[in-house]
C-alpha cells in the first residue's frame, strides 16, 4: 500500500481512534492489499464528540449507546432510566473511549474480510 495513501487515512480519520492505536492501525493498513483499500476509505466511524453530546442530552434513554451499537447497554439505560442517572452522568466520561473502541472493532473487522 502506498505510505501516503495510508497518511492521508490516518489524518483524517485520527479523532475516531485512540491516539495508542494509530501506530497498529498504520502498520495494518501499509500491508494492505489494494483490493481492500477500496473498503477501508468508505467505513463510516462514529464520532466521539457527537455520541458526547448524544450522551449529555438523551443519555438516561440510552441512545447514546444504541449509537454505537450497544443495544444491550442502550435497552439497560432505557429501563432503568439511566441507572436513575447515575449510569448515565458516569457514561459521559466513558462514551468517547468506548465510541472510539467500537471504531477500532469496525475497522479490524473491515481488515479480516
């Protein structure tokens, strides 16, 4: 894979991974194939600071979770009112990392097939 290709994907893409994972992620995307480097640029990540705000406005109803495919977590927060709003304010500094989790999954997911 062309180095600046993979550059340009990591500039672009970098707020939706952890900062600790990009190094893995160039190494991984260097010795792609050029028949997958056409599904890597169309994946679609979830933007941390949008499923943030998502959380701070609805995150008692949980679709801050159901965002990121969650749905288990998402239906918990929904029936118990977001742990009675304790799930939910603790889930404000906890989205971003698992947002940017679900990201990597997408991602390495995307590389396996």
């Amino acid at each position: 894979m062309d180095a600046q290709k993979v550059d340009m994907f990591i500039m672009s893409n970098n707020k939706f991974f952890d900062s600790f994972q990009l190094h893995a992620i160039k190494d991984q995307l260097i010795n792609l194939p050029e028949e997958k480097w056409v599904r890597i640029q169309v994946l679609q990540f979830k933007d941390p600071t949008t499923t943030l705000i998502v959380s701070i406005l609805a995150g008692s109803l949980g679709i801050d979770r159901f965002l990121i495919g969650d749905v288990g977590l998402g239906i918990g927060k929904l029936i118990t009112c977001g742990g009675l709003s304790i799930w939910a304010i603790v889930d404000w500094f906890l989205i971003q990392a698992a947002t940017k989790e679900k990201n990597m999954q997408t991602l390495q997911e995307a590389l396996l097939y």
